[in-house]
C-alpha cells in the first residue's frame, strides 16, 4: 500500500504543477472545478476535504495564480454528479476538476473522463475507479483492496477469527465485502455476520442486534458521511464493546464533533495512508508531501 500511496500522491503533485506550467501565462486565475457532495449522506466527509483544499489554497496555493474554485454539489447522487461534471468539464476556464464525493458517484463520472479530455483529481475506494484505468482520471484513494488486506493482516496479527461486516449496499461498500469474502479464507478468519445499510439509513438498531448476537472477535464499518456518526452513537448507546474498525472516509472533524470530542473515539480503528503522517514518515512519502 505503501508504493501506491506515494505513486498516486507524486502524480497529483505532478498534475498539479504541470497543469500551472502550462495554462496560459497571462491570465492570472486557476479555475478548479469541484464536484462536492454538499448535501446528502457524503456531506460531512465532502466538508473536511473541502476545508483541506480551501486551507492548500490559502496557505500554498500556485505563486502568482489566483485559485477559483468552481463548487457544483453532487447532492451524493450518481446522476447528479455525472451532470455537475459534465457543466465544468465543459467550461473553458475550467483547467482541473476535483471529485470531493463518494465512490457511486465517482464511478458515474468516470464514464465520461476522456470525452471532455480535462484531468480529473479522484477521491473514491472503489476498486473499479482505478481498474482499468482512464488516462484523464487520477484516484489518489486507495482501493477497497488494500483496506482489506490491512484489515486482514491485522485480524491475523491479533489471532482473530470472527469478523462482523456492515456494509453499505453502494458500490463501495459492495467492493468491501466482496474483498473481504476473498480474503478471509487466505488470513484465518470467518465473516460470522453481513449487514447491510443504504447510505441515508439513520437507525441501525437491527443491525447491532444481530452483530452483537453472532459475538465477534472485531466489528468492520464501511458507513461514512452521515451514516457513520449515527451508526457510531448507536454502536455506544447499546454498550457494544466489540474492537470496531471504521473506513477512512469515516474519520473526519465533524464526525468528532458530533459525538462530542476526539476523546469519545479512543476505542475506534481505521486503516489510513502514509502520507497523513507528513514528513515524518521520511523516504518518498516524506519528500513528496514536502514538495506538495
């Protein structure tokens, strides 16, 4: 995971600067287009990746170029993120889009990557978004693979053999279990339990019963957004102490704030990429943030 983390945060560098170095010269602004899931379920998690490239902006940026960011909300909607980027990927100005949203809808942008030929930056675990691959679209997240495989290799570490899944029936969390039905007959360990969960479900009562019942060694989320902070404070009022581990998409400010503080996650597990270290990972990884 290492290697494709450092191959895909080099190539957004790269973009990035390329991009500067060849726009027009004379004209002062950069326009980035953004396709955010501003509402709907993905809005928390769209809202601290917003602030991460509202704070590059501000405090980097492009020396001598004003950053415009053209912001269309996707709503955490295939259709309607596939009609935001088309809007900007048809705007002359437009030199970049960015996809601050979920996987579902990602994939539906994906199929018109190289018609209007402008590079795309890629948030988005699922596997397909990379596989095969479009030379317009750029995914900086790793795949659900590779979070199940650190998943796995942990469950084996910690001599684990039960695992219950709770997966969204979108496509990243199909992806996630599928991977994880692969997986697990190579690292030791059985999926006692499956659940499911559509990404604007609010109660997940039922699903905590049934997980608690089948009494695993860990506990595996998929939900982010919204759905992950109602799952999480559900998960504490039915005093469920299983270990948990949460998707990466999960784990964000506002999903601190809304259950009342960094502290109230201590127990909490995610699986995250080398670079949210900096530099002091050191080697490419270290390099490559320092020149981003």
């Amino acid at each position: 995971m290492k290697q494709r983390m450092t191959v895909a945060f080099g190539v957004a560098c790269a973009l990035i600067l390329g991009l500067c170095d060849g726009a027009a010269a004379d004209d002062p602004e950069f326009h980035i287009g953004v396709v955010a899931s501003l509402s709907g379920g993905f809005a928390i998690a769209a809202k601290d990746s917003i602030d991460g490239l509202r704070a590059w902006a501000k405090n980097r940026g492009l020396p001598g170029r004003k950053i415009v960011f053209d912001t269309l909300d996707d709503e955490t909607n295939p259709v309607s993120a596939a009609n935001a980027f088309r809007r900007l990927a048809s705007d002359p100005k437009t030199i970049l889009i960015t996809l601050l949203i979920p996987s579902n809808s990602a994939l539906a942008v994906k199929q018109f990557a190289s018609e209007y030929k402008v590079p795309i930056i890629s948030g988005g675990g699922a596997d397909t978004l990379g596989v095969p691959a479009d030379s317009w679209l750029f995914k900086v997240s790793p795949a659900n693979r590779d979070y199940m495989v650190a998943l796995s290799q942990y469950m084996k570490k910690k001599g684990y053999t039960k695992l219950a899944s709770l997966n969204s029936t979108d496509a990243f969390g199909r992806y996630d279990i599928s991977n994880l039905r692969q997986l697990a007959p190579k690292y030791g360990y059985t999926i006692v339990v499956q659940e499911s969960f559509a990404v604007e479900d609010t109660n997940f009562t039922a699903q905590l019963a049934r997980i608690r019942a089948a009494n695993p060694d860990l506990i595996y989320s998929s939900a982010s957004g919204r759905a992950s902070i109602l799952f999480y404070k559900q998960f504490k009022q039915m005093g469920v102490t299983t270990p948990l581990v949460v998707t990466g998409a999960a784990i964000s400010k506002p999903f601190f704030d809304a259950i009342g503080g960094a502290d109230k996650a201590n127990d909490v597990m995610t699986s995250v990429q080398l670079g949210v270290f900096g530099t002091k990972v050191g080697g490419d990884t270290a390099r490559l943030y320092g020149e981003l």
